[in-house]
C-alpha cells in the first residue's frame, strides 16, 4: 500500500469537476452485462479454457469469480500444451490474455512447473516468418501472424518487427483479397510497431500497408451502410479503426454508424462477444498490456480553511483504486462522512 497526503484549500475542489471523454461505443453498462453473460455460459461448461474470453472479461474489467478461474485454466492449460499443441496464434492468445490479466507470459506457473510462454512465441513465429519469406504462406494463417506479432509487440519481445514487415508487405500485396478479420489483427499489430520503431524505413512501410487498411475499411463501410465485412468481422474491424486515427486522418470515421450495426445484432457467439465486447467500451487488444495492475492506494486526506469564515480542519484516511483521480477521493471521503466531505 502507497500512502500519500493530500492537503489544500477549498478552492481547489472547484476545478476537479471535469468530465471524462467517452470513447468508442459506448454502450451501455445492461448491454455490457448482457454479453458477459452470454459470452461465459457456453464457456463454464467447456473443458478447454477460451483466452479470448479472458481477454476481453479484462478489457472490459470484469473482477467475477469467473474470470479468476478461467486465469487458472489458461496458465494450466498453457503448461500444459502451449509448447507441443498449440499453434503459433493459440500461444499468442495466450499470452495477451496473462497480459491482460497482469500475469507475466514469461514465467507461467502452474502443476509445480514453469514455462516462458513468450520465448515459445518467439520460436513459432519465427518458423511463421522464415516460411512466409521462403514460400510466401505461412505454416498457417496471417491471422495467426498478426496475434503473433501483436502479442510479442505488447510483450516487449523480439520478432514482431520482422513479422509486421512481413505482413505489411502481404496486406499492401493481396489488399481486399484478405478477409476483414485478418487485416483487423494485422492493422493492430503494425499499430503496435509502429509505435515502437524508429526506422524510417520500416515506418513508412507500416504507414502505407496501414493507410491502406483503414481507407478500405472506410469505404466499405460507406458502401454497407456501416457494415465492415460481416457481422462478425466487426469487433475486429472496430477496435482497429479506434486505435488507428492517425493512418486515415485528416478523414473522420462515422464510428456512430459502425456502432450502430453491432447495437442492432444480437450477438449470441462466445468468439463474436468476445471481439466485439471491447470496442463496446472503448478499448482495443492494443491496451491488453496496459491495464491497471495496481490494487487499492490509501489516501489522507485533510481538508483545511485558515483563510475567513469559519476556520477548520478534517481528516479522513480513504481506500480507492490505484490511479484514481483526485476526484473519486473526494467522493470516497463524501459517502463516508456526508456531514463534513461535502
Ligand atoms: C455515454 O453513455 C452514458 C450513459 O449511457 C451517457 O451519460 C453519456 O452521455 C454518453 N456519452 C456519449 C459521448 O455518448
Ligand atoms: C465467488 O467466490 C467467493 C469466494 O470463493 C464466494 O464466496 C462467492 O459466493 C462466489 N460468488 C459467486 C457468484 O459464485
Ligand atoms: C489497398 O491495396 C490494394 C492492393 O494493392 C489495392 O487494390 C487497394 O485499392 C488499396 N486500397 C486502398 C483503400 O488504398
Ligand atoms: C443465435 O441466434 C440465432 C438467430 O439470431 C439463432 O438462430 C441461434 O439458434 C442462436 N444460437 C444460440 C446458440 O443461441
Ligand atoms: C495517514 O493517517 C493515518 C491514520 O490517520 C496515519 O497513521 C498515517 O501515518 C498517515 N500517513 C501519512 C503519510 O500522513
Ligand atoms: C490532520 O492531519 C494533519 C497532517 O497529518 C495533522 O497535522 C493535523 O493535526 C490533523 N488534524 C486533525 C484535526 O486531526
Ligand atoms: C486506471 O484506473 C483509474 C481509475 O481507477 C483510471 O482513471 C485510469 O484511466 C486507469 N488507467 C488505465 C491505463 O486503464
């Protein structure tokens, strides 16, 4: 626990009433739920634990018992089989869904035993790549590419760059040949490199096969009346047009139109739920490494007038969430003790 002091004058409390931009769908809390709901049901009676799941019940901070146990299943599940088993895209799922869940991919624990889930990653796309350059496909999707080079990226480990190069190059290559879902990953995966290269070369290259990406979502979406590919493409299609502002700018995205498609279906598929649910609240698999993974911080804080009026001093020692605004402090201090922290 942090313990910090917080102490000033009551003018101040004036300026912190500011307001938060909402981003993305911004769906309502019931629908949010909702699709909780129907994205777990199927899953808690499956032997095999879903990442995706995981990773979207992080995304969009759900704290249930559920999302506890399914943490457990995955790194089970992942010492399990992540070496021998699994595809290269499968271990990249994986290791977005420990990010998200504030777990390091590198040291996986679980039946006594410890496994570096990342260094796994890296080997199996490197085979991705090396055969995507040799027989121009690879071992097996570009879909599974992208996770590869978008989960490396967040993990802060080699190889994503050489895998966005490679993707770039198919994306400006086959265009609209690739289906929505799998530009949608390679769009947040050469994000991701972009952000974290300073090679001119390379970034120019991730900017055009961007562009690219973005403009032909853009026009498609014009041209359908809001849909980007299919129904089911469109968790994917949104979360990469929502982080990807900058490639298509100075053009504007109508994302109340796009919204508007996934309010009107009703998505009852565990997979579509869990694409689509992050978007629903703003968030994207790029911030899968960003969440907050702090717990509570304790704050004193004492409000004091020793200017006119009545003069006065309180204290009151609160609990809040790591990161909080100033402002949640004051309104822990208010539901606590509504007499003098009003
Ligand atoms: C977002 O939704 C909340 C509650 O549903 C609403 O109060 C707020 O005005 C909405 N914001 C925008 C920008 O639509
Ligand atoms: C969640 O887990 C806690 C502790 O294991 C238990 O007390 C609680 O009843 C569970 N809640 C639900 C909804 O299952
Ligand atoms: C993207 O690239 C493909 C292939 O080069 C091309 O056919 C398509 O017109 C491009 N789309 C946009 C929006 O620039
Ligand atoms: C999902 O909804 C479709 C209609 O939108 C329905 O035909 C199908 O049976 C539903 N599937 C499940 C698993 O509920
Ligand atoms: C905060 O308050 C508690 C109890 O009122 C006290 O024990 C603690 O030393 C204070 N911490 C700081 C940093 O002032
Ligand atoms: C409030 O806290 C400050 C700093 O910890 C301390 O100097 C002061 O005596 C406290 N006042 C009251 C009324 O407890
Ligand atoms: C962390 O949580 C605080 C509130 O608890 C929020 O204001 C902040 O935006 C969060 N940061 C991230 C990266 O989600």
């Amino acid at each position: 626990m942090r313990m910090l002091s917080v102490a000033f004058g009551i003018g101040v409390l004036l300026a912190l009433a500011g307001s938060t931009a909402a981003k993305g769908c911004n769906a309502s809390q019931e629908l949010v739920s909702k699709l909780v709901q129907r994205m777990e049901h199927p899953a808690k009676g499956s032997e095999t634990p879903n990442p995706s799941i995981l990773l979207a019940l992080n995304l969009v901070r759900d704290t249930g018992n559920y999302t506890k146990q399914l943490l457990q299943k995955i790194k089970e599940e992942a010492v399990k089989r992540a070496q021998e088993d699994m595809t290269s895209g499968k271990v990249a799922l994986y290791v977005l869904s420990l990010l998200s869940s504030c777990q390091d991919p590198r040291h996986v624990r679980a039946f006594g035993k410890t496994i570096d889930l990342v260094q796994i990653l890296q080997q199996k796309t490197d085979e991705e790549v090396a055969k995507l350059i040799t027989d121009g496909i690879p071992i097996t999707t570009l879909y599974s590419v992208s996770l590869d080079a978008l989960a490396l990226c967040l993990a802060r480990a080699g190889g994503y760059r050489v895998a966005s190069v490679v993707l770039a190059k198919q994306v400006l290559r086959l265009g609209d040949q690739l289906l929505v879902d799998t530009r949608a990953m390679a769009a947040l995966a050469m994000t991701c490199t972009y952000r974290q290269t300073d090679l001119q070369d390379v970034r120019e290259l991730l900017w055009r096969a961007l562009h690219n990406v973005t403009n032909g979502f853009l026009d498609e979406q014009e041209k359908n009346d809001g849909m980007i590919g299919n129904i089911y493409s469109m968790g994917l299609a949104l979360q990469a047009l929502e982080s990807t502002q900058e490639f298509y700018a100075p053009r504007k995205w109508n994302s109340a139109q796009a919204c508007d498609v996934v309010f009107k279906h009703d998505y009852n598929q565990s997979m579509a739920i869990a694409q689509v649910l992050p978007a629903l609240v703003g968030k994207t698999y790029l911030d899968a490494a960003d969440l907050n993974c702090t717990t509570d911080i304790t704050v004193n804080y004492t409000i004091t007038n020793m200017l006119q009026g009545r003069y006065f001093e309180h204290n009151i020692s609160v609990n809040v969430p790591a990161g909080s605004v100033l402002l949640k402090v004051l309104e822990t201090a208010q539901k606590e003790k509504p007499d003098i922290f009003r």
